[in-house]
C-alpha cells in the first residue's frame, strides 16, 4: 500500500463542504434522534451510525484509497494531538460500523446474536469523544479554511431544512457566532 499523500489546496478547501455536511448531520442525529425515531425508525439508527462512521474515519482513519481526505491534511499535528492509539474502542466501533452498515454476511448476523444491534452504550462512548474531536478540528483550523466551513453553515441556515438549529453550535465553534 502506497503512502497517503496530501491533496492539493484547493481539493481540501472544495472538501471542507462535505466536512461540515457531515458534521452538521451527525449534530442532527443526536439532537433530533427522538424526532428521526419516531418517523423513520430504525433509520435513525442507521443515519447516527453512518455520520459517526464518516467521521471518525476522517478524523482518526488509515486512508484506503488515494481518493479519500482526512483530518491531519488541514492541521499539521493532528495525528500526533489526536492519538487514535488512545481510543481502545475505535478499531471494535468502525469494525461494528462497517459491518453493520454493509453487505448482509455471517458477521453481521452473529453481531446482531451477540446483542450488537443496540447502539447505547457505545455511543456514551463514542459521541463525547467525537463531540471534543469535532471541536479541536473545527477550533484548529486555518482562519482560511474556518471562513470556507462558516460560509457553508451561513448558506445552510438560510434554508429552511430541518436540523438547521444545530448549525448555530457550529458557528460558534469556529469562532463566529
């Protein structure tokens, strides 16, 4: 496996879009799990899982492909601040993830037997730690790359989508209420 290499500028400021897009949903899916839950059902799960997963992928994940951008491309000492090594849970979490998410397989149905379809627990976990991560990659951006995430959460704030209110918590994390 070839090593990861940064991406060009301007493809991490054109990233940093869906970088808070999916910040945005993963606040959403907390803040209105409930809401989600009681429309879609199981979908909520599905819908917390898969940002938690996009996420924590970026933030802490070993590229797969040349393709993908991650958190350490923006801030130059972010694998060093941001040790995954720490995190005893991660490599089990994003195996559930992946598993759970994906194609129907015998490892997906003896997770479910051994009591792995409910979520809970994990996210106590889980969420506080993405939470902290969220806020020290947002917080150390570049100012640059902070008014490209703010612009995006401007422009969504104006539309009348539902989660908008969780956007605010956003804005003020960059420094920009």
């Amino acid at each position: 496996m070839t090593r990861h290499k940064k991406h060009d500028p301007h493809d991490l400021v054109d990233a940093l879009e869906h970088v808070a897009y999916e910040i945005w949903k993963y606040k959403q899916s907390v803040a209105h799990y409930g809401q989600i839950l009681h429309a879609g059902g199981d979908a909520a799960i599905e819908f917390r899982v898969l940002h938690h997963r996009v996420l924590l992928e970026f933030f802490y994940g070993r590229p797969k492909h040349q393709d993908n951008i991650v958190a350490w491309e923006y801030i130059h000492d972010w694998q060093r601040t941001q040790d995954v090594k720490k995190l005893t849970w991660f490599d089990d979490y994003m195996q559930r993830c992946h598993t759970m998410l994906a194609h129907i397989s015998k490892t997906r149905s003896e997770m479910a037997k051994r009591g792995l379809k409910d979520w809970g627990n994990a996210w106590q976990v889980v969420e506080p730690q993405l939470d902290q991560t969220i806020c020290n990659f947002l917080s150390g951006l570049a100012n640059d790359h902070k008014d490209t995430c703010l612009k995006w959460v401007t422009e969504w704030s104006k539309g009348r989508h539902p989660g908008n209110d969780v956007l605010a918590s956003l804005a003020a994390i960059l420094g920009r209420p």
